[in-house]
C-alpha cells in the first residue's frame, strides 16, 4: 500500500490512486454477488431438501 501514497505525489497520482480505488471497487462488487449468488443456491437447496 506505501507506494499508492508515494504515486499522489506525483503528477498523475491522483488519477492513479483513484483507478485502483475503481478496480478495488469492482472486485468487492463482483465478490458479494457471487456471495450472495452462494447463498440463495444455498437457500434453494435447502428448500428443495425438504
């Protein structure tokens, strides 16, 4: 994580840092929906077992 902080200080720093936010983003995104996605098969199984 240091060398995020040392690219602001340079000139295209800002836009960098806040391009790997945007793709740190993304994947958190695309992880609960494919947590969520996990628990409703989850859900439907156990509704099915019965």
């Amino acid at each position: 994580m240091q060398f995020i902080y040392h690219f602001r200080d340079v000139k295209y720093g800002q836009s960098f840092s806040s391009f790997l936010n945007r793709r740190l983003n993304r994947l958190n995104v695309f992880n609960e929906n494919k947590q969520a996605k996990q628990k409703r098969i989850q859900f439907l199984k156990l509704r099915t077992g019965k």
